[in-house]
C-alpha cells in the first residue's frame, strides 16, 4: 500500500453547473487548475464543498476523472467517495484508485444511526478492497454519526486507514485525539474557524475550501506554524478568521460560488434545493473580501 500523508493546506473544488443544472466538467477542471496554481498542497474533490451527496453515480465519476486528468500528479489527490452502502463505498474506492487518486476520504453516511461495530465493518470492508490509504471523516453535523476517539482508534487498526478528519468544531477534541492515539496519527482539521487552534493542536493540514477565494493567506498560515512563528501565524489566521466562519454559516458551496463571482471568476450554478447568497449575504462577503484585500 502506498502510504502516502497528505500535508498542509488541502483544497476543496466546488462543483458546477451548468442553467439547466448539469455538470459542466470544463468549468470544473478551470477550477481546479485555479487550486492547483495558486499553491494547494493537495486536492480534494467531491467533499461537502463539491456537493458529494447530490450527485449521480456517473457524475461523481466524471468529476474524479476530471480532477485526475487536471492535477496531472504535480500535488496529491483526496476523494471523497463517501455512499449511503458499503457496496457503492466500495465502488466509488475502487474507481477512485485506479482513475490515480492518492488516497480517499470516507464519512459514515446512513439514514439509521450506525453502530460502532457497523462502522467498523463499513471501513474494514472498503480498506480491504483497495490498495491506496483512507481518511476517516468525523462530521456528525452532516454525517449525523460522531466517532468518539474511542472508534477511531479502532479504525485506525484497519491498515489502510491512516489519516483522521476531525470537524466537529470542538479543539479540545483535538487535543485529545493527538493524546490518545499519538503522535504519529496524521489527523486533519475540517472546521474552518479552528484552523489555527488546530495546528496547534498538532493537525497534520487544513482540509478548507477557503484557498477558492484566500490561497495566499491560507497557505501562509501553514507555513508560519511550520516555522514555529506563531506570532505571525495568529496575525494570518486574524486576517481571514471572518471569512472563515462566513463560508461556513452561510454554507460552502453557496459561499465558495458567490466569492469566487466577487472575484471576477466563472463558478457556474448551484444545483436545487441549493440557492445563491441573498443580497444581503453577497454584500457582507463583499466587504469581508475588500476588508483582506486592504490589509
């Protein structure tokens, strides 16, 4: 198995379409070209940001391959291949790998509240299926599962999971997971407003899709931590805090869609329910925008 860590600022494409609502994977490719030079450490399709749960089977796989074929090996690949079965889990994996992508991210999704045993068995069942190493995803705000440490170190048991995403905006859930599985756990923050905290905490990246609108500021606050220069790192993460927790109560996609519009960049549309930022909404984007702009 390829152990591959992924490291530093990992960024979320958002995924668009077209007015009739169907997938524009041109677009989509611009975009993530856009990630790709403007200094993402890595790539991640197919997450909250990108819509995972509205689309086909077909639609995830042309996203993949789209992703695959732009990133062209110059950063690695996380994707999402998350389903409400095991067997389509599995599907997506195993496509996933053999379209090149360096690694996967699974979050337990279910209509019923799964077990521990279950999810244990959800994960075992993919891992043994694939060659390629996996991130264990813990949102419970869209997972509706939270994994205590406790899960999580059993799954860490099953080789290929290797990586932890923790995203349930609580640090000392952090902290605590650095203490009880150790230093050598690689473990990811995915809740944007913690970015810093995080780091500190000893998160080995920031799974984000801020680098859309702010790459520099993002990419820089991970290098500031890396040189110890904490003193700079907090005036990076006080620059773009606001935004930080803008995209996120407003909602990624919907967020990521209008700053990209307000930033002179095509993004394309929304796909229902999903609906763009109200006026009001895009204003104060605007002006959180204008605000980084000046500093």
């Amino acid at each position: 198995m390829t152990t591959t860590i992924l490291k530093g600022v990992i960024a979320y494409a958002i995924t668009p379409f077209d007015r009739n609502e169907q997938l524009d994977v041109p677009l989509f490719r611009k975009l993530v070209e856009r990630l790709v030079t403007s200094g993402a450490h890595a790539i991640a399709p197919l997450g909250s940001t990108g819509v995972l749960p509205y689309l086909t089977d077909e639609e995830k796989e042309a996203v993949t391959e789209a992703t695959l074929q732009q990133v062209a090996g110059r950063v690695p690949t996380l994707v999402g291949v998350s389903n409400l079965t095991t067997e389509r889990t599995i599907y997506h994996a195993k496509f996933a790998e053999k379209a090149g992508a360096s690694a996967v991210m699974i979050i337990p999704m279910s209509y019923w509240k799964l077990t521990d045993d279950e999810i244990v068995a959800h994960y075992d069942a993919v891992a043994s299926r694939i060659n390629i190493p996996i991130m264990a995803y813990n949102n419970p705000a869209t997972g509706g599962v939270d994994m205590s440490a406790s899960l999580l170190k059993r799954l860490l048991e099953i080789p290929n999971v290797t990586m932890i995403k923790e995203s349930t905006g609580d640090v000392q859930r952090m902290h605590y997971l650095r203490r009880e599985l150790g230093e050598e756990v690689a473990f990811y923050n995915g809740s944007n407003p913690l970015a810093l905290a995080a780091f500190a905490a000893g998160a080995t990246g920031w799974c984000t899709a801020a680098p859309n609108l702010i790459p520099t500021l993002n990419t820089a606050l991970f290098e500031a931590v890396t040189d110890g220069n904490y003193s700079n790192a907090r005036s990076l993460f006080y620059q773009q805090v606001d935004l930080l927790k803008f995209i996120v109560a407003t909602g990624l996609p919907r967020a990521i869609k209008a700053g990209l519009e307000l930033l002179g960049q095509e993004a394309g549309e929304l796909r229902s329910p999903l609906k763009p930022l109200t006026a009001n909404e895009r204003k104060v984007l605007q002006d959180i925008l204008s605000t980084i702009k000046n500093q």
